[in-house]
C-alpha cells in the first residue's frame, strides 16, 4: 500500500465524493437548463420543464446503451487492426494493444449515415427521444463497471495504480486502483477511452441532427458545423490512436470511476450539448460569422495537430527531417524539452489549439444564452488543471532544469497573457 503518492482533486475524502455525486447532477442539470421547453434565465432564475416525452428512466434506454457498448466490442473484436506495445511498465514488461478505433469509427458513423438519413431504415431521432433515459443508462453502467473494476483488482496478481494504492478504498474507487484491468488481451480502459464514448459522442450528434431533419426537412448550417467539427476531432483522434498509449490516462493512472464515467457518460452526453440545443433553438448565422467559425476551427486544428504531431514524432525519431532543427534543452533526466518550434510558444501550445477548437463547436449555438458554452468554460478550467497537474510532475522529474525550462518556454497555454 502506498502513501507517498500525492491525493488529486482535494481527496482523499471530499474532493472524490462531490466528483462521484456531483458530475451526474450536472450532466442532469444540463438537461434541465436547456431543452425544448426554454433555458435557464439568470434574471428569474427559473429553470424549464423537460419535455412531456422524455423520461428519466426506460428500461429500452438502458438495454439501448448495454447493446450499444457491446457492439462496439464486437466491432473492436473483429475488425482488423494493428497491434502495438506500450509504454515499459513499471514491472518491465509492455502490454500489446489493438487499435482499430479509425476502422471502427468510420463503420459506425457510414451505417448511421447510411440507414438513417439516406435509406430511412434507422430513426436515430430515437436517440433525441430517450435522451434523458440514455443518460441514466450510461450513469448507472458507469457505476456499475467501476464497482466491478474496484472488486477485481483485489483478485490475483493484480499491477496497482501508484495513486490509486492507498488506505481510503472510496478514493481508490475513485481515481482507480488496477492500472491495465483487462479480459484476456481485451484492455478495459484502452478501449473505453475511445471507443464506446468517442463514437457514441458522434452517433448522438447525429441522432440531434436526424430529429431537426425530421422536424425542419433539412440539417441547418449551425447543426451541420457542429456535427462536422466533431467528427474531425473524434476522426482525428482514432486515427492517431497510438498516441494515446503515451498519455497519463494510460500509462500512469488506475482505471477507476473518474475515468469510467468520464469516457462512458461525462464525453458523450455534455460534449453533444451544443447539437441538442440546436434541435431546440435552430440558428440563423450570417455568412461572415459562419466563415470566421470556421476559421477559427482550422487555427484551431492546426495548432492543436501540429503540435501534437510535432511532439510525437521528436519521440519516435528525433533525427527525422521534420523535427531534427529544433532546439532542445537537454535534462539531467535523460529527456530533452523542445524549447522552439510549436512548443517554443508555450509549454501547452496545444492544451490552447484545443479550446480554440471548442469555441468553433459553441459559436454556432449564437448568444442568446449561456447554457450552449458551457463546454468551453469548463473545459478551459480543466486544461488549467490539467496543466497545474503536468507542471507539478514535471517539476519533481526535471527539478532545477524544468526552471531554466520555464525561463526560456515562458507562457503556460496562451500566447502573451497566460
């Protein structure tokens, strides 16, 4: 049992309790801020009533979702794919991984396409529906698969999470106490990463554009950008789904409830946000707004790619052409930091790409309420956090070099002001 690992998120006791309870109520409180029936006002403070059809709890929803996730497995299962190790764990040994999230993904989304907006076989208007149902579902699984995973870490010769090890079982229930809990060569939290999620996240964004079609007879612009920007983050991602083998969900922290809910319902229910409000509130935009959102995505993309790319490649081959002309300072830890291309901007170039990204996906919901942003304020608060977190690691790793590091890389996100 470790101790000397530090406790994240003000744990080990209030900061996990009000995560565990408190993200499901704000994914409810979405729903009840924002809908058909109006969103909350701040001047009166009166929140609106759900629609007459939705319903809190179905027993349909929640089979929906267990056959959803199932199909995906299946999908993840039998479909082709590259296999590929991991990082060195702590033991000495690399897990290998499957990854055909590209492939998986791109069957999905054609057959929702397919039957549903060009044969009409599919109502994925359903999905609009049974969306508060749907919610319920994805909670419930998510609680239930992360009491599962908690239980089975205590069975056999289990590798243990560094930060998920301790004496508070509701804090290792909650930040993960298994590092890599797999079936056979099945890796849980891999998988639940992109997979179930991800694509759920786009099949829902277009379940919200099959009902406006079934209500207007046609997708709007706004719906439409929101749909697409989505895809080609979610595309981008399972496309570079080696990548994500080396982040810190993977290679450092336990598959616990943070993560299980975060993937299973935190992704797909509050990042759709934007294309539910738009079945509810269609948007008329001018062409120049249109185009300066757009705009804004390919910045955003741009830096977000870029620097991303950028980085992994140096990784991979620090003598490839692309990369072998940056300056890098090197480490008494062995490692070399770039200090000039995308990352001589800011040490999280592209934590800032990423929101700008979010911005393009909120824009088209236009200003006449706040509810619809609500992804680019919290996500900006969670890319600070994130990065306090990075610098606090990298702090103890680099010690006196981080510093000299800092002095030359001198922005933490964005340019010229943080």
């Amino acid at each position: 049992m470790s101790e000397a690992h530090p406790y994240e998120f003000c744990g080990p006791h209030l900061g996990p309790l009000a995560i565990v309870f408190g993200l499901p109520l704000v994914c409810y409180a979405l729903v009840f801020a924002c809908n058909a029936q109006g969103c909350l006002k701040l001047s009166d403070l009166q929140l609106p009533e759900l629609p007459a059809k939705w319903q809190l709890f179905s027993s349909e929803a929640l089979l929906a979702y267990l056959g959803w996730f199932a199909l995906v497995a299946a999908l993840h299962l039998i479909l082709p794919g590259k296999r590929q190790e991991g990082v060195v764990l702590p033991t000495g040994a690399r897990l290998t991984y499957k990854l055909n999230g590209f492939y998986c993904c791109v069957v999905t989304i054609s057959a929702a396409l397919y039957f549903g907006f060009y044969t009409n076989q599919l109502y994925l208007g359903w999905i609009y529906d049974n969306y508060t149902a749907l919610l319920a579902a994805a909670i419930l699984f998510s609680f239930g698969l992360a009491t599962l995973l908690y239980l089975g870490s205590f069975t056999g010769n289990k590798l243990l999470a560094a930060g998920g090890n301790t004496r508070y079982g509701f804090y290792n229930f909650f930040i993960g106490r298994e590092l890599n809990p797999r079936l056979g060569s099945f890796d849980l939290k891999e998988f639940c990463e992109l997979y179930p999620g991800m694509i759920g996240w786009l099949l829902i964004d277009l379940g919200m554009a099959h009902k406006q079609f079934t209500q207007l007879g046609h997708v709007t612009v706004p719906m439409g950008l929101v749909c697409a920007f989505h895809a080609i983050y979610v595309l981008d991602s399972a496309w570079n789904e080696p990548a994500i083998l080396t982040t810190m969900d993977i290679t450092s922290d336990g598959f616990g409830f943070m993560l299980v809910f975060g993937d299973l319902a935190w992704v797909p229910f509050t990042y759709t946000l934007q294309a539910r409000y738009l079945v509810d509130h269609p948007q008329a935009l001018s062409w120049y707004f249109i185009a300066f959102i757009i705009m804004l995505k390919a910045l955003g993309y741009l830096m977000f790619r870029g620097a991303n790319s950028q980085k992994d490649q140096f990784r991979r081959d620090p003598e490839h052409p692309s990369v072998r002309k940056l300056q890098t300072l090197q480490t008494s830890a062995g490692r070399k930091l770039i200090i000039s291309g995308w990352w001589g901007i800011s040490r999280h170039i592209n934590y800032f790409g990423d929101w700008l990204m979010g911005w393009a996906w909120c824009l088209p919901c236009g200003f006449h309420h706040i509810i619809p942003f609500f992804y680019v304020i919290y996500f900006g608060v969670l890319l600070v956090h994130r990065e306090r977190r990075d610098e606090h690691a990298c702090r103890l790793k680099y010690g006196k070099d981080w510093g000299k590091y800092c002095s030359i890389v001198k922005y933490r996100i964005i340019p010229m002001l943080y």
